[in-house]
C-alpha cells in the first residue's frame, strides 16, 4: 500500500499545519448504534407521534438512503445516493452528506463514483457514517470498499481502495454496514481474498491507524465465508484486554483483541451470514440471525451466550454448553436488537415487534406493526421505541412487559403516492429523531431540545512496559524505484501503545515456518532501520519482515507490485504440480492478489500461459489486481483467448484504471464498463473459441474531470489496427486505478487464457 503513503502524508502533514487534523472533540450519536453501542438514548422529552409533513416534522432533506445518520457537535452526516444535474446513470454517485442537524442546511457534500464493483438495482448507501469522539473526523466504507477519512470541514484526511490494495470482494446487495472507532485505531469489516495466508477468501477485520489510514494489523478470526457480513464490531473488557464482539459471514460470533487483531473465541451461531449487531449484557452477549440454524432446518434464532471471563492464550471454539438461553421466535437478517435494561427488543421479519426478558429469553409479547422487515432497526429513548418499517412506515411505541401500546404507525410516502422503503435505523439527537429514507432524510421532536449522552466511567490503568511490538504497516506494496519506512510501536501486556522504538532494532527477511510459499520480497532491507527499497529492476515479488528488540519481535510483509514497464510471459515458471484434471501447472505470481487460487499458470498452443481455474463455481468470475490504486494514463495490452464451441464460450478482459474491457465471448462484443449499471457500452466484434486476440487498452484524462476509455482488438499474429476499436467517453473518470485481468466462464464450463501482458506509459 506504499502507493498511497506519499498521498496520506501529504494530506495529513497538510491538516496537521493547518491544526485541523485535531479538530475539537466531539459528542453526539456518534455511530449508529449510539452512545450505548446497543440503540439506545439517555434523552427525555422525545415525540409520542409522528405524521410526514405535520407539525412536529422539522425538516426533510433529499437524500436517497439506507443507513442512519450521525451527528456530533450539532452537524449530521449521513450516506445516501443521487444524481444532481445529471440524470444519466453514470450520474448515480454515493454521497457523504454534512447538514446543519438542527435546521437540515447543507454545509457540504463529497461525491463518489463507484466502479467495477456487483452492485446492483443502485443498492447504494446502506451503510452510515462514523465519527471519532477524539478529533471529530469522520470515516465511512462505501459499497465498492472505498474507504474515506474526512474532517468535519469536509476535508480529505486519506483514502484506501480495499478492492485495490487488500481484494476485498464486492457484492450485489452494496451493504457495508459502518466502521468502528477505538483508540487510535479505525476498524473495517469486509471479504477479501487477499495473497499469501489471506489469499483464500475469508471474512476479515482490517484496523487502520485513523490519521495517518496506515495499516495497523489484520485479523482473520472465522472459516470460510458463505454470505457477505457487515456487522460492526461492540467493543468490551476482558480481563486487561480491549476486546470487540462481532457476526461473520461464516455464521460464527467472534471475539478479537481490538488492539492487535488477534483471534479470541468463535462460537457457531448459524449456517449462514451474521449481520445483526450483537449487544452485551452483563457477562453475556446476545445475537440474532435469520439464516438456517446449525441444528435444525428452522431459520433464525436470538441466542444469548455465557463469555469466557478468562483470555486465553490461543482462540477457543466454543460449543453448545456456552448457551445461557436460545428462543427461536426470530428471524433477523440484518435488523439488530436493540437492549433496554433486562428487556431486549427486536424487529422479525415478518413484521412483528417483539420483546423479550434477557435473563430467561421468554418472549414477553408480539406486536404486529407491519407486513414485512429487511434491515432497519429499533431505536430506544425516553420510555418510547422507534422502529421504521422495510414497506415505510414508522412506529412509536410504549412497551411495558405486557403489552406494547401503539402511539403512532405513521406512513411514508412519495409524491406520487407510493410507499417508500425505510431501511435505516433511527438517530436520537437534542430531544428529535432523524429517519433516513429511500425518499429522504426526516427530522422531527423538540426543535429547542438539548443533547444528553453518557457518562464513560471506564478509567484505564496506567500504561505498563513494552510488552510486545507491533509493526506499522502491517502489510505494503511499492512499486520498483520506492521504498517503505515503518514504525515499530511497543505496546503494553494491554496492547496499549507505550512509544515508538528506533533505536536497538534488528530487521530481516522473514520466511514463517508455516508458509507454504518460501518467498522473499524483492528489495533491499536495512537491517538497523527496516527501511524496504525496491530497485528499478525489482521483480513482482512477495514477503515477510522481521524486526527484534530485547528478545521480543514482530512482523510484517509486502509485495513489490507492477508498474508501468511490467511484462509478463511465464515462460520462465516450472509446471512443477498436476493439477485436479491431471495438467501441468504452477501458481501465478504471490503478489498478484488473489490469482493464486484463481489462476493456474500451464502451457497452451507451445507457450506458458495464465488460464482460470474451473474446479470451484464460486470462482466463475475472477478479477484481480498485480499494480497500484494510483497508476495512471497506462497502456495495458495482453494475449487472451476463450475455450469453447459456438455455442459456449466465456470472457476474458484487462483492468485498466477502474474499468474493465473484455470480449464477451457469448455476445461476440467488445465491451468496456465500470459497474454495469453506471458504465457499459460495447461494439460487435466476432470472437472465436480457441482463438487468440491481442487486446490493447487505454484510458485517456481530458484534464476536465471527463475522458475517454479505448480499447483495440484484433487476431494474434495480424498488423495492429490503426483506430481504436471502442471509444467511450465518460463524464466522471476515473483518474487512477490499478491494472489487472478479468475472467468469467459461465457456470465454470469454459477456461480462458492471457499471455504476454504488458504495461506501458500512455499518452
């Protein structure tokens, strides 16, 4: 990730000149699950009713949304979509909204294009925002996995593409939930199928040091994912150690030490994905799911679970005997409870609100309050629930434990009459509540009302000495001709940060005895300083480093990555293994990421060449990345070829600055596209199976924000031809991105293979 070093310091050294890289304090609804981690709110005098457009409404603001907003010192941020003064559906960007939270002004907004991600059906914005308590910055993962850190003025702190630099997978439903703030640390949740020990896609948590956005540790705490998880972590104590709680899309509750991302417990919950936040309740942790259970045919379950009150030195699996209580009343998606004293309160899919005792886990009522629910969760303040409805509408509620007393079931609809979807949870801020919709973003209550939070009663022990070391970054890639400085933290038995260590370090290149790879980066290592320099010569290569002090150690690695002079043959690789068809193969190169359990490297037609692996279905459509996020006005061209018949056959294609241009065999086009809703063009250009083309790509920058993507095709072996064979122009480029190759064969049937790939300066 050195590619974006240079640019997150300059901004950062920037801000820090300016003084706002430490902007006040603040105090708020923070994240969306408020000051409690669990929805609820300390105010009083909040509404009893609400009807859109009466009285008590204070303002609306036309926001396109699916994630609750957040407010510190008296602004709101929010994340939504639109399309102002472009109604074309390259147009469609993601938004991060800033409103005045009393009067629903706008103070700013910053707007995002998405790209090559699976987005679809403009599934944006479901996900919100999260704002730090210490510095007042705000931070928020977009749908593609783009990852921002902004200061309350709307300025950039940094910027990390997780596609880009760690494979994160994208998905149709575009959730991604909301980071996490703890200490000096940002933590996001996503998928990635990243190189190396994280090559195989796995749920994973990435902390991020959240003003300089370097990489502080990793973690991998679950099994093999089945569904996309987004829950955010609820941090606790455990012992000496700041732990978080979390669900992963391998059905499993986790436990990780916050600090260092190391493993602490699992325990299976489901056969499917988790994504409803988990709430603590004295020593235990309550969860819902609403997948298939792992002991029955039935879907969904609110369990609550005993926590091990002792940290262990590796991470334990925990079974069945952990269960204090299970009720199966529930089916829960994506909507989270929401726990108020002893009563823990809950929104079933099939409409229903349901309350239940927390020590015994006995539902205490039902009440029906609409036809259906997907996403949205309740909210608590002032004796009242808020609970908006997937079909649009919004209950307030009085719950007693015996009956649920309706006060106010308020119907949302457009200007044309028609429901409107409500996928957020509600914020509580200054005695108003503030419902983010698919129609827009509400405000009512108490226009003179005042914020009351919590108090934090959690004072930390002093720090003790250096316990252990950590390396930051955890993980980097630099191109030939850059070099990686790192610092070298010691941390306390706690995890906590005691200093930064420079003197008395003793740095090498580092082969894990568990690595099934032995492999080194290729660049030179100062062994007293650790600073890393790749050559101009440097070859794609992949690695660990090791640094020790006074008999304690640590590590990282990286990967020297392409850049423009890259070429690649493979002629020179051993087809040393067999693969399952009994084939001569070898992996592709360690630092492409993700391609080692994608790619097979094998001989075609009398040459070494790259061809997709067809033995696992869920790998029918790969991309992957071997250059920086920032590289731009590139040339990438290659050798590609479609297995097959007339009737079958698959695609195959380069990226080239976040768009993708490939020949579809199917469709005999050339097509170029970012997502396939925001940009698809395509030209008719007859693609033979077993046939080799030489496809040749370029993006061109008007210098205007707009620009042209091109792209030539023509048979291996003929004179290339003198014009493009697609221009498409494009109003919102891209202006960077990293290169890479894009294969799909259609319910794996047909293999394609690319060979001689080259990237050279553009224009």
């Amino acid at each position: 990730m050195k590619h974006l070093m240079n640019f997150r310091s300059m901004l950062f050294g920037a801000l820090l000149i300016s003084g706002t890289a430490f902007a006040e304090p603040a105090e708020g609804w923070l994240s969306w699950r408020g000051p409690n981690q669990n929805g609820t709110s300390n105010e009083t005098g909040l509404p009893d009713k609400w009807e859109p457009g009466a009285e008590n409404q204070l303002w609306k603001y036309g926001l396109n949304g699916a994630g609750a907003p957040v407010i510190a010192n008296g602004k709101l941020y929010a994340f939504g979509y639109g399309q102002e003064g472009d109604d074309t559906a390259e147009g469609v960007q993601e938004i991060l909204l800033c409103l005045d939270a009393n009067t629903g002004e706008k103070l700013w907004e910053k707007r995002y294009s998405d790209y090559i991600s699976d987005v679809v059906y403009n599934r944006y914005g479901i996900g919100s925002p999260i704002v730090d308590a210490e510095t007042g910055n705000i931070y928020l993962q977009m749908s593609n996995g783009r990852c921002v850190a902004v200061t309350p003025e709307g300025k950039d702190i940094w910027e990390i593409s997780l596609m880009e630099e760690l494979a994160r997978l994208t998905f149709p439903n575009g959730r991604t939930g909301s980071a996490a703030i703890d200490g000096p640390l940002v933590i996001f949740h996503c998928v990635t199928a990243n190189w190396g020990t994280t090559g195989p896609a796995r749920d994973r948590f990435y902390a991020f040091d959240k003003l300089t956005g370097e990489l502080v540790w990793y973690s991998t705490p679950g099994v093999r994912p089945v569904d996309s998880s987004f829950c955010m972590p609820v941090f606790g104590q455990l012992g000496d150690q700041r732990v978080f709680y979390a669900g992963t899309g391998c059905g499993n509750i986790v436990c990780v030490n916050a600090r260092t991302g190391k493993p602490v417990w699992r325990f299976q919950l489901s056969q499917g994905g988790v994504n409803s936040q988990v709430v603590l309740y004295e020593d235990k942790l309550i969860a819902l799911h609403g997948k298939e259970n792992i002991d029955a045919t039935s879907k969904g379950r609110l369990v609550c679970i005993n926590i091990p009150q002792e940290y262990p030195a590796e991470q334990l699996v925990l079974d069945k005997d952990v269960e204090v209580w299970r009720n199966d009343d529930h089916i829960g998606f994506t909507s989270s409870p929401t726990l108020v004293k002893d009563r823990v309160y809950t929104t079933n899919f099939t409409g229903e609100l349901i309350c239940v005792d927390a020590d015994s886990g006995k539902t205490l009522w039902q009440e029906k309050l609409a036809p259906d629910q997907i996403h949205a969760s309740p909210a608590y303040g002032d004796g009242k629930i808020y609970a908006p409805w997937f079909e649009g509408s919004l209950a307030i509620v009085k719950p007693t434990d015996a009956k649920a007393e309706v006060l106010s079931n308020a119907e949302i609809k457009a200007a044309d009459g028609s429901g409107v979807k409500a996928l957020a949870a509600p914020t509580i801020w200054a005695g108003k509540i503030y419902l983010s919709t698919r129609d827009g973003l509400y405000c009512f209550g108490n226009k003179e009302g005042k914020y009351v939070g919590s108090k934090d009663d959690n004072k930390e022990a002093a720090l003790g000495p250096v316990a252990q070391l950590q390396i930051v970054p955890a993980e980097f890639a630099i191109a030939p001709g850059q070099k990686q400085e790192f610092k070298v933290y010691g941390l306390d038995k706690s995890g906590r940060r005691v200093e930064i260590i420079t003197e008395d370090l003793s740095w090498e290149k580092f082969i894990p005895p568990t690595a099934k790879v032995k492999a080194k980066v290729d660049a030179t290592l100062d062994a007293k300083t650790g600073t890393v320099t790749a050559g101009e010569d440097a070859a794609l290569s992949a690695g660990a480093l090791k640094v020790t002090h006074k008999g304690m150690s640590a590590t990282t690695r990286g990967r020297v990555e392409a850049t423009i002079g890259y070429t690649a043959n493979f002629e020179d690789v051993e087809l040393k293994m067999e693969s399952p068809d009994g084939v001569k193969v070898n992996f592709p190169p360690l630092a492409w990421l993700g391609a080692r359990i994608k790619w097979y490297v094998l001989e075609k037609d009398g040459s070494k060449v790259i061809a997709n692996r067809l033995d696992n279905v869920l790998f029918q459509r790969t991309m992957n990345f071997f250059g920086g996020e920032d590289m731009t006005n590139y040339v990438i061209e290659a050798n590609v070829m479609t297995d097959g018949n007339r009737r079958i056959k698959s695609e195959v294609g380069l990226i080239n600055q976040r768009y993708k241009i490939s020949l579809v065999g199917n469709k005999n086009v050339l097509e170029v596209s970012s997502n396939y809703e925001r940009v698809q063009q395509a030209v008719k250009f007859p693609v033979k199976a077993n046939q080799w083309y030489h496809l040749k790509t370029h993006v061109k920058n008007n210098g205007d924000g707009t620009g042209e993507v091109r792209a030539k095709a023509w048979t291996k072996g003929e004179d290339e031809p003198a014009e493009w064979t697609i221009k498409v122009p494009v109003k919102k480029l891209h202006p960077h991105g990293a290169p890479g190759i894009y294969a799909f064969s259609p319910q794996a049937q047909k293999r394609v293979y690319i060979d001689n790939i080259k990237i050279s300066a553009g224009e």
